[in-house]
C-alpha cells in the first residue's frame, strides 16, 4: 500500500484509462487510484446524474480512507437519443466492460439518423474528510461517425467526431484529446475551486 503525501491525489476509480488520463492533466499529483490504497469496495453508482454518481463514488473513498478524494463519472450523451447512453455509458450493451459492444450498439441504434450530434459529460467530485464537497462539469462537443475511425483513446472514442479536432477520438493522440476532452475542461474547473479552497 501508498503512503499517502501532500501531492497525492487518491480517484474513486479502477479505469485504467480514467486514471491515466487524469494523471496526464494533473501532471502536478501522484495520481493513485483508490484500490492502491486498499479500498476495493464495489460503490452502487445509483444517482440520477453524472453528478450523483461522481458524489457517490468520492464520498465512499474518502470515508473509508480518511483522506481528499477525486471521482469522475462521465459518458456520451447523444440528442437522437433523447441524451443516451448517458449515465449508462460504461453499460449500455447491458454489462460493463465491453467498449466494442457499446459501439456496435450505439452505431446500430443510430442507423438512418440524420442529426449525430453528440456530446461527452463529465463530472467531478472532490469530497473533504471533513465533508466538504466540491463538484466541476466539463463537455465536448462533435458527431457520432458512421463507422469505427481509428484505434486510440478509449470507449466511445473512435466513433466521435470532434468539432474541436476536426478528426475522430479514435486517432487523435493523448495530448490533442486532453486538451480539449470534457473530463480535462471538469478538471480545469476544479482545480480553480480547489485554489479557490486554498485561498479562502
């Protein structure tokens, strides 16, 4: 187990690919991740928002290690769709963990639509041992493509036109993405009201 510093930022959270990308913005932390700590609890992500849901997860972290905790809960929200996958993101095929399936099954859904409008939301949490919550969204905005555009980034990435970008999550690099993703321009926000925090 870590031993936790001042520069250590404990996330709510076992994705790989989450705590990479966090890690890659926050470049200033040590970036460990909750089950590094010892916390291995599954947290019931019940909320009725990516806000909630974020809540949910820093709140128990947190608890359980007495310690400043970050959780991010985010997902595509695409307006065909009346806003799914949204908070069903990770799950939408009906189980967590198969990216490839949400895809086909998004790109199914959509078969024939003309308006492909899309946007991914993100939602931070920061919660305090002494149970001062803090909370930053951050979007993105672009199409859902018509088939798979390259291999990079993660979940719905390659079937994402950015607007920003002008090209597909799935072949822009790290850097193009975290510059404009929805989870950096959260994290952007929340490292303002953690400063705010310092400063007040």
């Amino acid at each position: 187990m870590r031993s936790l510093t001042k520069k250590t930022l404990v996330v709510a959270s076992g994705n790989a690919h989450k705590l990479r990308e966090i890690a890659e913005i926050f470049t200033q932390f040590n970036v460990v991740s909750q089950k590094e700590l010892g916390f291995v609890e599954e947290v019931e992500e019940n909320g009725r928002t990516f806000a909630e849901n974020a809540l949910i997860k820093a709140r128990a972290a947190s608890q359980a290690l007495g310690c400043i905790a970050l959780a991010d809960d985010s997902g595509l929200c695409v307006n065909a769709l009346g806003g799914q996958p949204g908070i069903y993101s990770a799950r939408y095929c009906g189980h967590h963990g198969s990216d490839q399936e949400n895809r086909q099954l998004l790109l199914q859904n959509m078969q024939g639509m003309a308006d492909r409008t899309a946007h991914f939301h993100s939602a931070i949490a920061v919660v305090f041992p002494d149970g001062r919550e803090l909370v930053a969204e951050g979007q993105t905005f672009g199409d859902i493509l018509t088939e798979e555009v390259g291999e990079g980034g993660f979940g719905y990435d390659p079937i994402f036109f950015s607007h920003d970008l002008k090209k597909s999550f799935g072949v822009a690099t790290a850097e193009e993405k975290n510059g404009v993703s929805h989870r950096f321009r959260a994290l952007q926000k929340m490292w303002a009201l953690l400063q705010g925090e310092e400063n007040a």
